[in-house]
C-alpha cells in the first residue's frame, strides 16, 4: 500500500442522491437535486447513514428511487448502486496530499458538460477541460479526467471518461 493511501485509511465519501420526479429530455432545464457527499468508516455504516426517502425536501427519478455513488479515497474507486443494486465501479484521482480531496457532506451544487477551470491550467498553459463537471463544493468537481494511479488533482475528483458521463447523466 502507498503512504498516501496508509494516511487516508479507509476514509470514504459517499454521494447520495435522490433525483427528479419527473425524466426530461436532455435539451430542457433540470429540477433542483439533493445530493450528498458522505463520510464513514465502511460502505455499510455509509449506507446505515443515508437520510429516509420520506424527507419532505427528497424527490424522486424513475426508475431508481435511492441512488449512492460511494467515494473511497484510500482504494481510490468508486461504487455507484441504485436502490441498494451495484450499477458501477471504477477507479480514480483524488486530490493529492498538497491538495486534498474534501471530506464530510455536501450538496451537488451544479452540473456542466463542457466546464472548464477558472483556476487551473493545462500542461500547455491554458484553462484545463473538466468534461462532465458535477460541483460538489466550492471549487471542487467530479469530472472527467487523467488517472496516474494515485492521489494527483487539486482536489477534485477524477474519472474515466465513460464513467464521468455516465455519472453525470445519472446524478
């Protein structure tokens, strides 16, 4: 095990969402959504922590009615489950040491397919691309990115390209 991955433990941060009533077409605005970034010590105590589905502000999207995208910092992947049902796993890039990823419970705030950084540049000097942008806090986003193996962005966190997309058409 790396020493980044020794001092994250077995963190893990979980988003958790229930969506829209109601299914639209991709062209026409979206309801609001409620989301949260979770923090537990295992995807059970993560999922025991979950708000009910009765809360007055949770919505729903058809067909799924509970849908989870669990964050491990430590095994740097991802599970995302529908209704209690594993749909996805894959890897990714948290934020490194000098730029850590935060940790705790936070709302999707906003969504953008083209999104590119108002902080960061390229290697060649120019905005970076965040394809498929899903800003969770502040500054940070789930996107689309590069995947060296370890903990490497400023923060925010990255995915596989397909992964990204189909995330962000999920959530």
């Amino acid at each position: 095990m790396n020493p980044t991955a020794q001092a994250l433990g077995w963190t893990l941060i979980a988003l958790s969402l229930t969506a829209c009533a109601r299914t639209r077409a991709r062209a026409e605005a979206a309801e609001p959504r409620e989301a949260f970034w979770r923090m537990g010590e295992s995807m059970g105590e993560v999922l025991a922590q979950a708000a009910p589905l009765n809360s007055p502000q949770t919505t729903i999207l058809t067909p799924a009615q509970r849908r989870e995208l669990v964050i491990s910092l430590a095994q740097q992947g991802f599970s995302y489950w529908e209704d209690g049902v594993l749909q996805r796993t894959g890897p990714i890039s948290s934020g490194s040491a000098a730029h850590p990823t935060p940790k705790g419970r936070f709302r999707v705030l906003t969504k953008d397919p083209d999104k590119v950084s108002s902080r960061y540049t390229n290697q060649l000097g120019m905005p970076a691309w965040m394809p498929y942008a899903i800003q969770f806090h502040g500054h940070y986003f789930l996107h689309e990115g590069w995947l060296p193996g370890h903990p490497d962005s400023h923060g925010c966190i990255r995915l596989h390209e397909q992964d990204a997309r189909f995330l962000f058409e999920r959530l």
